[in-house]
C-alpha cells in the first residue's frame, strides 16, 4: 500500500508512506529556494516519487492535507502575513474576518457563517488537485481531502510509536479550528475537543511578533530568544485578550488579524520594549498551553502525550509541558508546523485504507533528496575546492579541526525533512565560546537571539541535561529545552541560553553514523560530547539541498571547511 500525502498550505511538500512507513519527504522551499513557499508542490511530488523510485501506476491513493483552501496553481514566496497583501480571496476573507471580529465579537453563528462561506469558495481546489495530478504526473490514483488538524495529529500520533496516545495539536489556523485533542487507541482517533481559529492563543503569538518588527509566522522563534532577555510587564496586560478555564482557550479580546494588532499597538506604550512584550507573549503562551495539555491528558486517562502544530515548534513550551506530573512520555512531531501535514496525511489515509500495525518511534528525518559522489567532485572541482580527507580518516580529522577551533559545514546524505538541521545540512563548532553567537551569525547574516543548538551523545544525555526522561525521543529531533546541569553550562557555555537552558540534538550512532563518530571523536579529544549544530543555510535562505548549494553556501558564509558527501575539502 502506497500513499502519496500533499500538503498546498504553508511550506508545502509532498511525502511517499509505504506500508506505513515514511520513506520520502520534501517541502518545495527546499527545491524552489523560496523559504516557507507555499501553494501547489509540483517539485515536492517529482521528487519523492524520483527518490521512492515509484511509477505514477504505483501509488494507490493520494491524500490531500486541509479541505478549507484556496487554490494555488504553483508554490508562490512567503509573504510578510501582516505586512504584505495576501492575494486575492485570501486577502478579501481575512480582512473580512478582522473586521466582523470587531462588529460581533464571539458571536457563534457569524463566525459559522463566515466558516461556511469559505468553504463553499474554496471547493474549486476538490476538483483542481486530481485534474492536475493525472495531466503533470500521470497519477490516476482515488484524492481524499482530510482535515488539516487531523492530518497534524495523525504526524504526531503515527511517529511517536504509542500504541495509546494524548493526541494535542495546536497553530494559528486550520480548516477553522487552532486545535484539536484526540484519544487514540491502535490507530482509532477519537475527538474529544476543539477550539475555533477564532481562539487561537498563537495567532497572539504571531500579532506581537509583527509588533515587535519581524514576520508573522516565519520568525516567531526570534521572540522565545527574546524573551529570555526580558520581563513579563506586559502580562496582564495580555491576559485581557487570552484566557483559559476548564479545558477551553478563549480570545476573550474578541478580535483577530489587523483588528487585534491595532488593539494591542493601543494598549502598548510607546516605545515598549520588545524584550518584556517578548517575555509577556511566552508566558501567556506557555501557561495558557500547558493547562490546557493539563487538562485533555487528565481527561484522557493516557500520560503518552503526541503534539504537532506550529505552537509546538515552541521549543521551551514543550519543556513546559513535558514537566507535568500527569505527563509520562511526550513526543513531538519533528515536522511539527504545516511542514508535517503531508506526513501526516499520508500516514493517516494509509491507516484507513490497510489498517492499524504498531510501528516504531520514527528512526530518523533524513527524507529528502541526496546527491551523488559525481555531484560532488564536479561542484568540488567547478570551485577550484581542495580535497583534505576523504573516507575512514575524515571524522577524526573533523573533531580535530573543530577542537581546533574552525567552523566547519556538513553536506552528506539525505537532506532532513521538517524545520531543523540534524546533521546532513548542518554548520559545527566547538560549545566553548560562548561569543560565537555573536560572530558567527553576524558572518551568517542571521539575526538570532537563542543560542546556538548542540547535539550531544545519547548515551551522555543525563550529563548534561536535567529531568529528559520520558521525552528522549522528542529531543532526538531538537524540537525541546532541558534545564542544563552545572557541568554543561561550565563547559559548554556557547549552546546554553541565559536561563540555563538548551535545545539538543540527541544523537545515536545507528541514526546517523558518520555524525554521530564526528562528535565521539570530539569527546576523545575534548572530554566534551556536545558541538554546536546550526542549521546550513544563509539568511533567509531555506537550507541547503544539493552538493551545488552546499558549496555556493560555504563560499558565502566563509566557513573554514565543508564535508561535501565522503570528502572535506576547503579553499586552496
């Protein structure tokens, strides 16, 4: 049993389940080099069948993530949400919904009319997708369009290798709802619960990401950074527009979009601090979600906890929630935003179709396209590279030139599917320096406010990180914080943030083999089992996919070395 999952939202892509197994998956931003595009994957769907090396006639069934969207007959950029005009029908609803927002509030039976209206024009697409996929691809094989929540809980549900699970997701909007909770036992879903868009405590995540001058639902990580440097003045303030009681978050602002945005930008002094705004917005984020976690874990009666959605890329969140008591195990999705709903499609429709079989924890993210040894030697050479190592011997000359101090790019294997660089398109460094934050992404044109990442040694994880157990799995994916120990904020200063807390990559050797012995070699060195990883892209840029963009990166960023494939080269 074959499915083909798509997702035309947000960072869209495309991904191949087979047997229910994932074994391809590619967001288009990695293929067009537009970061986040979105609409109509048509370079995603060439490329997990290529990599799959599947045959139109081979899929059996293709399924579709999100009923409620408009059509988009190609990937188009990312626009600034707030800032740049949506085209055309997007941008007439939403600003039709901010402005019924004001006039009626949390009256029900308008936002239902508003719901159904949507859905009424964005039927086209029913019929749009399966007409396109037989005339460009050849696939004849039945469309089944699914809910775009459903298809959140079915990535994290389907991944997190719980028979029985706490199904809770989360985002700023999705076929009308910001949130669904699922109990689900072998397979069989269950809803217990969901929250209308209209209440979405991460759409206030993204108004004060805007207010605080960057892009709304792209760089909302910038803000978590913040708020490490600031104080939650601004609190109560927020809590007048975001309340929780009782298994339910309520927009009690009674407003969204722009109409939220100009109540706040009232409210707000002039010349607020975008520090204490910051640290407001997590907190409100962190207690509204936990308590409402809380809430469905206790009802449930299931301590196995499974999220996706775009709020739980809020990595210190996720800290938050694995630390309560009713919460045994937590896993978090890896392509936890709308660049897991076709995963999740896919696994779900695959599910329905050939039935329930357990399967494990998802192995590992390496997904996407790889490239060969002759892709390789041609760009090495094409650039007038030097080859320094290549085969058994590389690892260890790595680990000693990063214990040396030089910052060094990897670009081997299969590209990582979801948000975060896991060692195939990753940049390291040594985790002593603790100003390399600054320089580093100075010479990456980046604007970061977290530290740098580390990935760390599995077998170490209790070393350097307090109270990870039951969620060892989530921070294989570096999708969580762990509370650091004295030892690993002595010595490895550089990947802890000011709140004595860092976002790890657990690594084990049979998840990434040549990594994995880089940083073994490292600890033989060193005594350390941590480097820094960083993702392997310019400022926004998507990361890199091909040996080609791997060096045209490096030539950029003016690294000191570059693993291309089996070999490390470097400038002559």
């Amino acid at each position: 049993m074959i499915v083909l999952g798509i997702t035309d939202s947000f960072t869209s892509g495309a991904a191949i389940v087979d047997n229910g197994r994932i074994v391809a998956a590619v967001n288009e931003e990695r293929l067009d080099r537009n970061k986040m595009s979105w609409g109509f994957p048509s370079l995603s769907i060439a490329e997990v069948m290529r990599i799959a090396n599947l045959e139109p006639s081979d899929i059996d069934a293709v399924a579709v993530a999100t009923t409620n969207l408009f059509w988009r007959p190609e990937a188009l950029p990312y626009v600034d949400y707030f800032r740049d005009k949506k085209p055309g029908f997007h941008n007439s609803f939403l600003s039709l919904g901010a402005n019924l927002s004001t006039v009626v509030g949390d009256f029900r039976p308008a936002r239902g009319i508003y719901y159904g209206l949507k859905s009424m024009l964005t039927r086209k697409r029913r019929h749009h997708i399966p007409a396109i996929l037989k005339e460009k691809f050849g696939i004849t094989a039945p469309v089944k369009f699914l809910d775009h929540h459903l298809c959140h809980a079915a990535s994290a549900y389907f991944s997190s290798g719980y028979r029985e699970a706490t199904v809770v997701t989360q985002d700023g909007a999705g076929d009308g709802k910001c949130s669904r909770v699922y109990r689900v036992v072998d397979g069989k879903f269950r809803q217990l619960h969901q929250l209308d868009s209209y209440d979405s405590v991460g759409n206030y995540y993204a108004y004060v990401t805007h207010l605080c001058g960057y892009k709304a639902h792209k760089h909302e990580g910038k803000i978590t950074g913040l708020a490490a440097y600031g104080k939650p003045l601004y609190l109560d303030m927020l809590r007048r527009y975001v309340n929780y009681h009782d298994g339910e978050i309520e927009n009690t602002g009674r407003s969204f979009d722009h109409s939220a945005i100009e109540k706040l930008e009232h409210e707000l002094p002039d010349g607020f601090s975008h520090e204490d705004l910051s640290a407001s917005v997590q907190i409100l984020l962190e207690e509204t979600v936990r308590n409402y976690c809380d809430h469905w874990v206790r009802e449930t009666g299931i301590p196995n906890l499974a999220l996706a959605g775009g709020v739980f890329a809020n990595v210190k969140l996720n800290q938050r929630v694995h630390e309560l008591e009713s919460v045994n195990n937590l896993f978090i999705h890896p392509g936890m935003g709308d660049d897991g709903l076709a995963v999740g499609a896919a696994l779900f429709a695959h599910n329905q179709r050939a039935g329930y079989k357990p399967v494990p924890v998802i192995d590992n993210v390496y997904l996407g396209s790889d490239f060969s040894d002759t892709d390789a030697l041609k760009a090495i050479d094409k650039h007038g590279l030097k080859i320094i190592d290549s085969g058994g011997s590389l690892e260890r000359k790595v680990a000693e030139l990063l214990a040396e101090g030089k910052v060094i790019a990897r670009c081997s294997g299969r590209m990582e599917y979801g948000p975060r660089a896991l060692g195939n398109r990753t940049i390291m460094y040594q985790p002593t320096d603790p100003s390399v934050n600054d320089w580093l992404n100075k010479r990456l044109i980046r604007t970061e406010f977290m530290p740098f990442a580390p990935v760390t040694l599995h077998e170490e994880r209790h070393n350097c990180f307090r109270n990870i157990q039951g969620a060892e799995d989530a921070a294989r994916f570096m999708t969580i914080t762990f509370d650091c120990t004295d030892r690993m904020i002595e010595t490895c200063p550089a990947v802890c943030h000011i709140d004595g807390t860092a976002r790890p990559q657990l690594i084990r050797e049979q998840d990434n083999p040549s990594y994995y012995r880089i940083v073994k070699e490292y600890q033989g060195i060193t005594g350390l089992s941590s480097i820094i990883n960083t993702s392997f892209n310019m400022h926004e840029e998507p990361i890199v996919n091909s040996a080609e963009e791997g060096v045209q990166a490096y030539l950029s960023s003016k690294l000191d070395a570059l693993i291309l494939g089996d070999h490390l080269v470097a400038t002559e």
